[in-house]
C-alpha cells in the first residue's frame, strides 16, 4: 500500500468522463494503480451499475468522481449571443439553432449520487471544480471515504484544504480535459504542474497529487522529487484497448502522439462554457479560443454537440471536443493494465 492512498502504487488514473467506463478502472486496480470511475455523465442508474461491475471483478480500492459545480442560470440575452456566434456554423450544415438536441447535460453532486456513494462506499471519491456544499461533503466522509480535489492555482489548495480535501491535486495547465478551476475564471492565473505541485507541497499540511504532462517514469519521478506523494495521469490512458473515445478522437490522438508539433493544443471554452485541453480545430481557431459569449458550463455543449455530431458523420472533427494534454507521447495502444504496470515502475 502506498503511504497515503489505499491502492497499491500511488498512481491515479485520472477520470475520463465521456472517455471510459468501468473497464478501465478495473484494468488499472488490478495492475495496483488506483483506478477512477468518470460518474459526472453518468444517470445515477448507470454509475450504480458500473460500481457493481467494479466491486464484482476485483476488490481492490478504486475512486468515484464527480463535478462540483453551480448549475447557472441562463438568460434570453446570453442564450442569442451564444447562438449568433455560431450562426455560420448551424447555415453551414443545416442545422435548426432553435431545436437542436438536449444531449447529456454534467450534472453537479447532489443527493442522488450522495445516495450511491452512501450504498457501495467507493475508498476514495474526488471532485472537479472545488467541493459540494458542507451537508453533501460530511456525508461522503462519513462513510469513510478519502476525499480529493483539483487545484489548479495556490490559492485553491489552499481553500481545499480549509475545506475538508483530504488530498489536493495539483492541476497544471499542461493537462488535458477541463480545468478544475473554481475561485474565478481567470486564466492567467493557472499554473505548470511542477511548479504548482512543488509550492503547493510546501503550503499545505496534506499530500500533493501531480496532475498534468506526466506521461513516464521519468516524468512520475521528477514530480515525486517536487513532493508530490502520488501522481494523477490521464492523457496518457486514452489509446488504451478501454478507452471508449471515438475512432476520430483516436485518430486524432495518434497523430498527437506521433507528431505533437503538428498537432497542438489549446485550452478553450467554446466546447463546455469552462476551459477545457484539446487538439487544437477550426473551430477553437475562428472563434479565438476563449470567447466571453460562450454559455457558462455546461450549457454550451448543447450547441456545440449538435455541430459535432452531424460533422463527424462527415469524418469532420472541426467542432469535436478532441481532449488531450500538452504531452501526449506517452499515450500507447495497449490495455490499461499494461500501461499502468509499466509506470508503476517509478515506484519500485
């Protein structure tokens, strides 16, 4: 058992919502990482299946994540704003802006899933975008469970650490998928990993996870060196034989992989409403990356789904949502147990 985490190694794999399911956490517990469930998009009928699949196929510890967001409420202004933006998008493949399809919406943790976490009692459950409400947080640690939580600047950590984390992930700008920013939206205030993890290590009284370009041993060690006590990859276990990404997204991963200088990416919000790591497409380039009149998360998806769903029926991934770190080199298409045996390596 690692010193802190109740896994074997201390190697996260990060939570791929929309990316995986229960398959891959179980690859990488049986390898002695600690594997996580994405249950942000999952119905609560769903995320109790999955944890049976897990419990069933091995009894290793495994983590449940969830987001920790505010649903905001849209008004009638934002909503045309939003919809203008993409006008030429939606005249472009005939799409009807005022009927597109709902889609999955990420739902924030609430009683529900509360209910779920109270009944299988999952070792370790982690939160994106800060932490529930105070009730909603008790719970969850009252049934035990070691709780963790993204930073991505020092003054998050910090707030985590007043506010009941367990652990603080230390979250660099190099990951891929969606920010855990919380405290405010601004972007110039994100951090690298190792630096973020080395201050953050030094700031609070509980363990640093390193999160964000660590694709390697070499990569594992040099974060633990910075004092990280356990280190979070996610990236890297996307080509992986459990991956469920698109054959486009693997597509697209694999150029990244072989030829990351051709194949850049950027962190936007044109996808979501919040700041997201993907493969640089047209989409991000026309509307600059970041624009002010993206519906806050996660209604945006709503708009930008409908425009990738009928594209990539085209082989057309300008509107797709290609999530994938700075550092994609280390992704490999082999099982998630393979993979996570050969980094564990790090630790013997």
């Amino acid at each position: 058992m690692s010193a802190f985490l109740p896994s074997k190694f201390p190697l996260i794999q990060a939570p791929l919502a929309g990316a995986q399911n229960s398959a891959m956490t179980i690859a990488v517990c049986r390898a002695g990482g600690l594997g996580s469930l994405a249950a942000a998009m999952l119905p609560v009928e769903k995320l109790e299946q999955e944890i049976q699949t897990i419990q069933a196929a091995c009894d290793a510890p495994f983590n449940v994540n969830f987001f920790a967001h505010t649903m905001p409420q849209i008004t009638a202004e934002q909503q045309d704003q939003w919809l203008s933006l993409l006008d030429q998008y939606f005249n472009e493949w005939d799409i009807d802006k005022n009927n597109l399809p709902q889609g999955v919406i990420r739902r924030p943790f609430d009683e529900n899933q509360l209910a779920v976490v109270e009944k299988y009692r999952p070792p370790v459950v982690s939160f994106h975008f800060g932490l529930p409400e105070k009730k909603l947080l008790d719970a969850v640690k009252a049934t035990g469970a070691i709780v963790l939580s993204s930073a991505t600047t020092v003054e998050e950590g910090l707030w985590l650490q007043e506010n009941g984390a367990d652990f603080v992930i230390a979250q660099g700008i190099e990951a891929g998928g969606h920010r855990g920013i919380f405290l405010n939206q601004d972007l110039s205030t994100q951090m690298g990993t190792f630096a973020l993890t080395q201050v953050l290590s030094q700031k609070l009284n509980i363990p640093v996870i390193a999160a964000g370009g660590i694709t390697d041993v070499s990569s594992i060690q040099a974060a633990l060196k910075l004092g990280a006590s356990a280190v979070q990859m996610g990236t890297v276990y996307m080509l992986c034989h459990e991956s469920t990404i698109s054959t486009l997204h693997r597509q697209a991963l694999e150029q990244a992989t072989r030829q990351p200088e051709k194949y850049p990416t950027a962190v936007t919000n044109i996808f979501s409403g919040r700041p997201a790591r993907g493969i640089v497409n047209r989409l991000m380039q026309e509307t600059g990356f970041v624009h002010p009149h993206a519906l806050p998360f996660p209604f945006a998806a709503t708009a930008t789904g409908a425009l990738k769903s009928v594209a990539e029926k085209q082989n057309d991934t300008s509107f797709s949502t290609l999530w994938c770190g700075q550092n994609p080199t280390g992704c490999k298409n082999i099982s998630a147990y393979d993979l996570t045996m050969e980094l564990v390596q790090a630790f013997l």
